[in-house]
C-alpha cells in the first residue's frame, strides 16, 4: 500500500459512512468514492469499511454511547463516522490493531478537527481491550445481536416468528456475485469454462439457464467479456423471476418497473419480443437505456407511470406483464445494508398502497390467457403473499399459477426466498393468469 494511502482510505470511509447516514444511497455513494483509488485493494478496503461499519452499526454505537462521556456535537459527526469505521476494522474486518489505531489516529489528524486524535485512539484502545466483553453483550441483546432496526426486526419475528432470527442473521452475511451470460453471445458453459480458466471458482445453477455463482470478489468490469455484453451481473433470484414468465418468442411483453433494466435485458437475451420497457423516473430511465445498448438490445423505452396507463397505453394487450414492484427491498439487505437505516414503517405503509395500485392499474392491460407476474425483494408478507391474495380477492377474472420450489418456498400465496437461500436474494413471485 502506498504511503498514506491507508489514511486516505479511512477518510473516505468516514466521509462516505457519514453521508449515508444523511440519507444517501450507499451504493451511489460508493460508486462515487471507489473510483478515487487507483489501487483495487484501497477500493476493496474502502468498500468492506463501509459496509461493514453500516451493517452493524447499533453495535459500534452502543460502544460509543457507553465509552464517551457525552455525545460528539453534530459538527464533530465526521470523527463518530470515522470511530464506526475503526470499530468495524477492529471487529467485523479483523484487521491487524496496530494498522488500525494508527491509521485512524493520523485519519483524524488529517480531518478538521485534529484535537480530537488523544480521544479516538482512547475509544479505538478501550474497545479493542473490552472487545470479548461487548461481543457478548451483543449475543444478549436481541436489538444489538442482529443489529436491526426494531420496528424491522419485530415485523420480521411478527410475519415468520422464530425463522426471523435465522433471516436476520443470512441478512448480515456476504452476498456472492451473480452472473447472468448473454445467451445471444455465448452458452453458459463456455462462459463457466473462461471463469474456470482464469482460477475462479464459479458454478453454473441446475435451474437458471444463464446463472452462474462466483463466491470471490471480483470487480465485474474486469470479467471476461463484460466490456462487449457477453455477462451481466444479476442476483439468481431476479434470473427466476424472469424465468417465471414463461416466454416465447414474438410475444407482446411489458416491464412495467423496469430501470436499470437487468430484467428487460434477460429477457431480451433469451427471446425476440415486442418489449415495452418503462419507469417512473427519468433519471432511472436513462440507466434503462445505457443497460440496453450495452448488450445491444432494443425494446420500446418510455418515461411514464405504469399505474396510469391513460397516459402512455396504446390499447394492444399484452401476452405478459412484469410487475417488479417498489418495495422495502428488505430481501437485500446483505446488499445494501443502508436499507437498515432508510426504511421505516411508514415507507412500507405507503409502498402497499402504491403496489395494490400498480396491480389494479395493470390488470386491465393483459390479455385473456395472459400472466402478470408480481414479484418483490421484500421479505414482508403485506408486500408479499398478502397484497396478491388481496388483488385476488378484488378480481374475479384472476387465478393464481403455482411456481416450483425452486422459485422459493411456496407461501399462501406465491413463493418467498429466504435470504441466503441458494446464495441467492430474499425475493417474492407470483404468477397471476388471466382467465
């Protein structure tokens, strides 16, 4: 490592740590900062600093509320950041202590307030002696073991009582990398053979046509061919999705949440359609359109809301509908784990109210014979199996078709995936068929 590149990484943890805690995205935020770092191991210690230190951040919190005498004033935010940053080194990273103290004491010297380097190397020293100490305080403690925020984890235990526990726990593990090959490029084996030859240590799935599992790391812009569109990154639940849909070429299909486009493009991939692909927001919209061109694939791209079809519907029926539908996104919290720190209640609250429209507003849109196929990365059962069996009870012309295990564990109504399950998502589907 380059000199001062550890405390160069660590300030851009803190910096990227505090403004997820204000409300950014953390993917957007990271996808801002890593390319700052010309060295893939500063990106990779960059990345797991900040990932980390969000996914469990009420227990390096709580180590603060007891270690400090007072609070840090909210002017000061940027060094508790860059404490959470150290903890997470010290604790879920397992870093050497020495590099840790050191670097984190010349990160706050370097930081607008170097009159503070005396205390954070007190808190960074007391918590690596008390460390045994508060890892099992955090086992005692139902809040701070999977550290949850509460209103989650009791909907959790409310909906799956005690399989929460277990879900909560996949939900703080890491997540492998999902590929999805361009069946138009090449078939899935050559592609798992090209893996193979570089000494990845990938694996084709029995029951997705184009998915293969990668357990390392590895930035997906350097895989064979990515450049040119022969392999897209997409976890295996959303590839079962899609798969769900039964497709046949010539078929008049709409995505109807559909930026940035993964799901368009994999079925663009498997079959010539007449594909309308469109979402809500125009700034989504165009990563609709750049994932296309990039695999080189065309469908009908449109900005508009798919809950208000008077707007933008020609009046032809369509032979399938995805409905991949906003949601808590509480599937994919090994993922994001800011997702922890940006849902609340309310926000799931007003997003079943916005799926049920979705669903109604689309039903009139298929064709007799036809299937919708609702699907979510919620882990919730009112965005899940509870909304579909609602939307069945409203529409007498709607019956539900039932979906093998291997789309997830059949629920009352659809199938749920744990997260974890397969290595893949939390993700809910349901095949609607119109009669």
């Amino acid at each position: 490592m380059k000199p001062g590149a550890g405390v160069a990484v660590r300030l851009a943890a803190a910096r990227s740590l505090q403004q997820v805690f204000d409300g950014a995205s953390l993917k957007r935020t990271l996808a801002t900062a890593l390319p700052r770092f010309a060295d893939s191991r500063d990106r990779a210690l960059l990345e797991a600093s900040v990932f980390q230190a969000c996914r469990w951040r009420p227990r390096y919190e709580a180590v603060l509320a007891a270690t400090l005498q007072r609070p840090l004033p909210a002017s000061k935010q940027g060094i508790a950041a860059l404490l959470l940053v150290g903890m997470a080194q010290l604790d879920a990273m397992g870093l050497p202590p020495h590099a840790v103290l050191s670097a984190t004491v010349d990160a706050v010297k370097a930081w607008p307030a170097p009159g503070l380097a005396g205390l954070v190397n007190a808190v960074l020293r007391r918590f690596q002696r008390e460390q045994a100490d508060w890892c099992a305080r955090w086992q005692d403690d139902p809040h701070l073991r999977h550290a949850f925020p509460q209103w989650l984890a009791s909907a959790l235990r409310a909906d799956w009582g005690d399989r929460a526990e277990a879900w909560m726990q996949s939900s703080n593990e890491p997540a492998p990398l999902w590929l999805r090959v361009n069946q138009r490029r090449m078939p899935t084996a050559e592609y798992l053979a090209s893996l193979h030859a570089l000494g990845l240590d990938a694996v084709a799935d029995a029951h997705l046509p184009a998915g293969i599992r990668l357990d390392a790391r590895v930035a997906p812009t350097t895989l064979p061919g990515f450049d040119v569109g022969a392999v897209s990154v997409q976890d295996g639940a959303a590839q079962f999705c899609v798969q769900a849909l039964g497709l046949r070429a010539g078929m008049r299909v709409l995505d109807a949440c559909a930026a940035p486009g993964g799901k368009s493009a994999a079925m663009l991939e498997q079959h010539d359609l007449e594909l309308t692909a469109i979402d809500a927001q125009p700034k989504r919209v165009e990563a609709l359109r750049a994932t296309l061109a990039r695999l080189d694939l065309q469908a009908d791209v449109r900005t508009a809301d798919a809950g208000d079809p008077a707007a933008w519907w020609d009046g032809r029926p369509y032979a399938r509908i995805l409905l991949d539908a906003p949601c808590s996104a509480t599937g994919v919290i090994r993922r994001q784990p800011d997702v922890k720190w940006h849902r609340r209640a309310t926000d799931v609250t007003a997003l079943q109210v916005q799926q049920a429209r979705l669903l109604d507003g689309l039903w009139p849109l298929l064709e007799p014979g036809g299937e919708m196929i609702y699907a979510t990365c919620s882990i919730l059962r009112g965005e899940n199996h509870e909304q579909v069996s609602a939307f069945l009870a409203r529409h007498d012309d709607a019956r539900l078709r039932p979906l093998g295990p291997e789309f997830g564990e059949p629920s009352p109504v659809g199938n749920q995936r744990a997260p974890g399950a397969g290595g893949m998502d939390g993700f809910f589907v349901a095949v609607l068929h119109r009669c």
